[in-house]
C-alpha cells in the first residue's frame, strides 16, 4: 500500500512542488544523491575509486517534454563526460541515461530524437574511453528502450542495458540478450506495474530474479547484478562458481547510499563493484523510488519533519 502510494506521488506534479520546494527533504536526500554538478559529484566519484569501486553516475532527470531539456540533459552528460576524462577519472565511471530524460516522449519523433541524444552521450563517452549504461523505465517503455540499445549497439557495441526481473518478459529478454559483448544490468524493478505484466509478490519477483541470473550467468554476455538483497547476491556468486565466472566478467552494482558497507566488503574481497551515483537538481521522482524501496526509509524522513 504504502509502496504503491509513494510510487503514484513519484509521478504528481503537486506533490513534487511541494516536496522539492521545502528544506526539509534535503537531510534525506543527500543521503541518496551525491550532489547538484560535476564539480561536487567528481569528489565523490574519487573517494569511491579511491576505496576500489567503480562508478556509473545519472544525471538525474526524467519524462522530459521539451526539447530544450532534452539538449541541457546531454549537455550535462557531454561536460560530466570531458570533466570525467580531464580528471583522470573515467577508468572505471561510467555513465546511466534514462532515456526519456533525453526525449523518449517527445511525441512521434521522441524514439529519434532519444535516440539522437544517447548517441551524442555514446560518442562523448567513447571519446573519454567509458560506457553507458540504459536505464529501464516502466513497462510502456522497454520495447522502445530495447529498440534503441540494438541501434546504438551497432556503433557502440558495449552499450548496456538495466532489465526489471518483475516483468514476466524479463527471462526471456535475458535469454535474447545473453549473447558476446552484451552487457545486462539485472534489477528487481523500481516501478508501479500491472499485474498483466509484472510479478506483485516479493518471493515471485525473486524467484524471477534468480531465473534470470541463471541465463545470464551461463550466457556468454556481462551480468551486472543490480541488487542489496543479501541472498541474492549469495545466489549470483555461487552461479558465478558454477559458471567459471571470475571478477573481470560479472559485477556487482549498487545505490549510492545504500549498504554502503557491503559495497565496500564486496570490493575487498575481490568483487567488481559499482555504484550507482545520481546527481542533479531533478531528485524528485529518484528519491520516491528509493523511499518506496524501505518503509524506513520513509519513518526517517518523516521524523526528520517532526522534528523541525
Ligand atoms: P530489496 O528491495 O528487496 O532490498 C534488499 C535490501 O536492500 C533491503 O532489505 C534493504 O536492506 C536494502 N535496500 C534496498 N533498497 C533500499 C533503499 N532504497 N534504502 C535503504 N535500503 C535499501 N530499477 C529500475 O526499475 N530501473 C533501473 O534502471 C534501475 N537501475 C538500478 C541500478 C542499480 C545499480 C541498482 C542497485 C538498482 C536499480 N534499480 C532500477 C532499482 C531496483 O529495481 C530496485 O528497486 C532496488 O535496487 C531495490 O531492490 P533490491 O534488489 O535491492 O532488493
């Protein structure tokens, strides 16, 4: 209830005014978002090489309907990018696009004119020696976002993609991309879905979640294991084992802010472990998300209310 209330607020414009326009979110926030530009972010993206983890970094934003925004947006990636490789910093950051940040709903021209700006990042990115990595939005998108990875894929082979193990498609989408060079994000899935098309049950998105591990894992592709979830990651290594699978070709990922321990642990014992850091002033509907992920999450913020 409280999952599905939040993810409806991700997406009302009221709510967002109203939340992005008190202080009072800020202590929270911070905790998921690793600042506004490049010149706060880069600090950050150093301390985490310095501590041997790698980095994918979203400028955030999302549902952009104008085209104006479309070109700030991969403006922004373009000078993160150039910033990236002038800092010595791009082995090992790379970068994640939501691509309706970067016009996906601009009408009928949207899936061009998406595709058009993630190919100026995929440029910009190869000229910085790094990779990009899609992210998935809701269902109404991932045929379109599937669409656009195989037309970049084609200049830019090592373009990844995030895929949502709530979706019932999701096995078979892995199977299709489980293939040289292919490079998969696997996630539970971060959005309110139908029950036409996605498992509601957390043992059933599990479940799903671990069928798709194993095609992954047995494929010939690069798993990046999106998850906090303890036994998950458990699964992933000994499917790793099963799979003569070594550091250099599955990862681990995880969110900026969270368990931030584990990442650490992680990378200690060999893992490759990336984090997932978002910044930018466009927060709003990211930190919904992550406040829908852990009820905690939301008792926190609102004692940080009460208290002010
Ligand atoms: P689960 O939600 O079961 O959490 C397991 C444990 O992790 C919790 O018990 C808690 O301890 C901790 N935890 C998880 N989320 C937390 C939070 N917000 N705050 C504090 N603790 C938390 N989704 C999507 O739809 N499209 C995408 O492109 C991406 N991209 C993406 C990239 C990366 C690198 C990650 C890690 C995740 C995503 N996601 C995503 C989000 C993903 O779909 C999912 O919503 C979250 O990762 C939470 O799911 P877990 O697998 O962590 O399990």
């Amino acid at each position: 209830m409280l999952r599905t209330g939040l993810l409806a607020a991700s997406r009302s414009p009221q709510l967002r005014s109203l939340v992005e326009h008190t202080p009072l979110a800020q202590p929270l926030v911070t905790r998921f978002v690793a600042g506004t530009g490049v010149n706060e972010v880069l600090p950050t993206v150093a301390d985490l090489r310095a501590d041997g983890l790698t980095v994918t970094l979203d400028h955030l934003g999302e549902d952009t309907l104008d085209l104006a925004a479309v070109e700030a947006t991969v403006s922004a990636y373009e000078d993160l990018l150039a910033a990236l490789a002038a800092a010595d910093l791009a082995d090992g950051a790379e970068v994640s696009v939501k691509l309706s940040a970067v016009g996906q709903f601009l009408g009928d021209d949207g899936e061009r004119i998406a595709l058009d700006g993630a190919r100026r990042v995929c440029q910009a990115a190869s000229a910085a020696g790094t990779t990009v990595t899609l992210d998935m939005e809701d269902h109404t998108t991932t045929d379109s976002t599937l669409g656009i990875l195989a037309e970049l894929r084609r200049d830019f082979p090592w373009v990844g993609v995030a895929l949502q193990a709530y979706l019932r498609r999701t096995e078979a989408d892995c199977a299709a991309l489980a293939t040289a060079g292919s490079r998969v994000r696997l996630c539970k899935g971060a959005y309110a879905e139908p029950e036409s098309v996605a498992f509601q049950s957390k043992d059933e998105v599990d479940r799903s979640y671990v069928r798709c591990l194993r095609v992954l894992m047995a494929g010939a592709g690069y798993p990046m294991i999106a998850s906090h979830d303890p036994r998950l990651i458990a699964i992933a290594d000994s499917l790793a084992a099963k799979n003569g699978r070594s550091a250099g070709d599955h990862e681990f990922q995880m969110l900026h802010g969270v368990r931030p321990d584990e990442q650490r642990r992680l990378a200690a014992s060999g893992a490759t472990m990336r984090v997932y850091v978002p910044y930018g002033h466009d927060w709003y509907g990211y930190f919904m998300r992550r406040l829908a992920e852990r009820p905690a999450n939301v008792g926190f913020f609102l004692r940080s209310l009460a208290t002010r």
